[in-house]
C-alpha cells in the first residue's frame, strides 16, 4: 500500500479517511482498555484496534470488507481501524508510543520504508515474532519481503500486505484533447524505456494541452517513480545510508527538477491534508499519475463516478517497486495473541486476492501474485484495462534495492524540503539540495 509522501504506501485513501486525523489521534488512542481485556477474559468482545495510513483495503465501507467478515468468523472480535493519510506523521507518532509503550493499536501497519528501522536494534524487541505467533505461513510470502521484515536474529516482526508495482496512469481525454495516443499498448511506446522520454511526451502534451491543466500531477511524485525504478536508492549493498552518492537518487532528483522547471507539473504535494490534490483527480487537473498499484484506488475515490472509464493504464518507462507495507503487533499489546491472528489471517493469501479484486493492490504471497485470478483480473473502475496482467508483469521486474533504517525519513526531506520547494516557491535546485543536506545532518543520527 502506499503511501503518503513517505509511501506507500502503502497504498489510497478511502472514504472513511476523507475527514483529516489531526497529530493527536494518528494512531489508535488508546489500544485495548481493561475493560476491554476483562471482556477477553470472561468470553465477551474483545476489540481490536488496528492501526493504518493510506488503504489498505480491509474496511468495510469502500473496502473488501475483510472486517466485517472476520467479525462473523470470530463473533467474539470487534476491529475498529484508525487511518490517516499522510505516513510520516504516522510512523512519527508510532515511534514516540513505542518509546512509552503506551497508546498503540492491536496491530500497527509499517510501510516499506520504515521497516529497517522497525527489524533495527532499538525497535526490534518490541514486536510479536510473526513467524511463530497467529498462525500465518510466512513461506507463502515473497522471499525479499520477508526478508526486509525480518530480525537480526531471525524474528519474523511484519507480514506482508502487498507490493507497489509501478505504471503510469493516464487520463484518456486530457490526452486526446490533447493529440496524443489513447491506446494503452501505444501510449506506453511513448516512454518505453527511459524516464527522459517520459518528460518528452510531457512537452508534446503542453503544446496543446486543455487549458488548466498540466501533463503529471507532482515532481515529487516522479521523484518516488524514479527513484523505485532504480535498484540503487538510498542505501548502498550493505543497507548503510549513502543517499548523496546513489545513482537512483542523483538520477530521479534531477529528472523531477526538469520536470518542475519545464512546467509539466501541477504543483501538488501528494496526500496533502487540505485535500487539493484528491479535488484535482475530481477535477480533471493532470493528464498522469505514477501509478504503484495501490494508486488504482485512489483514483477510484477521489476522481469518483463522473470520471468512470476516462482512467487507464500503461506500463511504465522502467519497472520498479514504489510502497507496499507489513502488519506488525505490539508486544505491549493486551490482545496479542488474538492480535496476531487477525494479522495472520488479513495477510493470507485468500484475503490477498479479496483486497485485489477490489482496490487493486497487489499482492505479496507468491501463489496469489501467480494466479488466474490476479492475472486476469479487471477493475471496473478502468474498465476492460488488463489490470492484473499490467500490474503483475511489472511485478515481475520489480529488482529490490537494499534499504537503510532511514529510506523513509530521507525520502520525506528530499520530496517535501526539496523537490516541493522547487515547484512551489521556484528555489533553485543546489540550494534546495543543500537544505536538504543540513536537514539530513540535523535530524539523522548516522
């Protein structure tokens, strides 16, 4: 799932999320009360909070109402979901309840690009071992999503939820209006193998593009694209952080400032709390999106029915990974062990294919990413768009790149400090790259 400026993330945003969740209550408030744990005890309801950013696609009201369906399975089980839209503010408040042990849900989600810092030496031991409690079968997961989840000392601490294949979504009349190809397969030979051609068809969309609007929706959305299509990031082979000397850093920073610079962009901040960048999906303000597959959603939302069939997708210049998230359970938690179940059984593959089916977002268990039933899967939304085969195949040259316990942090001062700053205010280019690296040396204790 996708994300916020930091995702995934993870992943969009749903209905239920529409109203913004202030600083205070980003995560569940107040975890499992006594009350709570005296009803476990005596066999009444328990409930269990679980905590997300973006959609993961569970919820029961634009979900695939995974929790509605536990509920009947287990009557016993009450979920309540407490979800925000922007991650960095949730893995900020996560980390600082972790600290305190206090005021964590049942089950917390944690997007990819936290994951190193939640398996690192301070974190680690305030998570259930998920490979040993709750029942799931970590074997049916991919082999290096497991693996980003996993400890020192071989604690499996998240499972896996889905994966962010990249493509590009497009806005089929914008792009007829403005003469250029609608065809998905045609469309995608614009840029076929290089981000350059890329802002090339940028230039040819502005030349006759309709009024008020712009070719891609944000730089420092091109900027993630970019960088996740690269196997070297923010981290070097080792996991250490070298986000200055990365080639898939040097490489997306400048191709977002070019793009920036050019014009080619509507100037929005992603996931942005005022809700201007949802409004323009409703609108019709850009022509594209990079499109993780979590995105299928959010276009869902936020462009809603009025904008049914205009959306399609093409495949991406170079493939890559942007987003995709784990569930993990707290430790301090008063219902782990049922906790650990609800996880386990919302990361199976059975509820994999569910979420697919209606959000788009693919998944991370082996057999589901394989099956017929992704392969061949459509989504109403974009009509006949060969959703599954796009998505899965761009899944199969996904070359994952090592990451740092800081991807996330720095990825969130590089796009919000720097590229923003650049298509919003015009800062020049070096001297936004050095605000960025004195935020980076401030902040970042390497």
């Amino acid at each position: 799932m996708r994300t916020s400026s930091s995702r995934r993330g993870r992943r969009p945003l749903i209905t239920a999320v529409a109203a913004a969740v202030t600083g205070t209550v980003l995560l569940s408030g107040c975890g499992s009360d006594g009350d709570d744990a005296a009803a476990g005890k005596d066999g009444g309801t328990i409930t269990l909070r679980v905590g997300t950013f973006g959609s993961f696609g569970y919820d029961d009201k634009t979900g695939a109402k995974l929790y509605a369906e536990y509920e009947r399975l287990h009557p016993n089980i009450k979920i309540e979901e407490s979800n925000v839209a922007d991650g960095q503010k949730y893995w900020d408040t996560l980390k600082l309840r972790l600290s305190r042990n206090s005021g964590l849900a049942d089950i917390q989600a944690i997007e990819v690009g936290y994951i190193a810092e939640a398996t690192g030496e301070t974190m680690a031991g305030k998570w259930v071992d998920l490979g040993k409690e709750g029942g799931a079968d970590v074997s049916k997961f991919l082999d290096w999503k497991v693996k980003q989840a996993t400890t020192a000392d071989g604690k499996v601490i998240g499972l896996g939820t889905d994966i962010g294949p990249m493509a590009i979504c497009y806005n089929k009349d914008l792009f007829a209006k403005a003469q250029l190809p609608t065809d998905r397969d045609e469309v995608a030979k614009l840029w076929a193998g290089d981000w350059a051609k890329f802002l090339a068809t940028g230039e040819a969309y502005k030349k006759n593009a309709p009024a008020g609007t712009a070719f891609h929706d944000s730089a420092s959305g091109l900027f993630n694209a970019v960088v996740a299509s690269d196997p070297v990031q923010y981290a070097d082979a080792s996991g250490k952080l070298d986000w200055e000397n990365s080639p898939g850093v040097k490489k997306a920073w400048n191709t977002a400032v070019e793009a920036a610079q050019g014009g080619l962009t509507a100037k929005l901040r992603q996931f942005d709390e005022k809700g201007t960048w949802n409004a323009a999906f409703k609108n019709s303000k850009f022509a594209t999106v990079a499109c993780p597959s979590w995105m299928t959603g959010i276009i869902k939302d936020q462009a809603g029915p009025a904008n049914q069939g205009k959306w399609d997708i093409a495949a991406p210049p170079v493939a890559g990974n942007w987003g995709g998230a784990f569930l993990a359970v707290p430790k301090s938690g008063k219902h782990a062990k049922e906790a650990a179940a609800l996880a386990a059984w919302l990361t199976a593959p059975e509820q994999h294919a569910k979420v697919f089916a209606v959000n788009g977002n693919i998944p991370s268990s082996k057999d589901t990413l394989t099956s017929s039933a992704v392969q061949e899967a459509k989504l109403p939304y974009f009509g006949d768009t060969p959703v599954g085969k796009i998505f899965s195949s761009a899944a199969a040259g996904i070359r994952p790149a090592s990451i740092s316990r800081w991807d996330g942090q720095v990825k969130t001062f590089l796009t919000d400090n720097g590229i923003l700053d650049i298509e919003q205010r015009g800062t020049d280019p070096a001297k936004a790259w050095e605000n960025v690296k004195k935020l980076i040396e401030d902040k970042i204790d390497q």
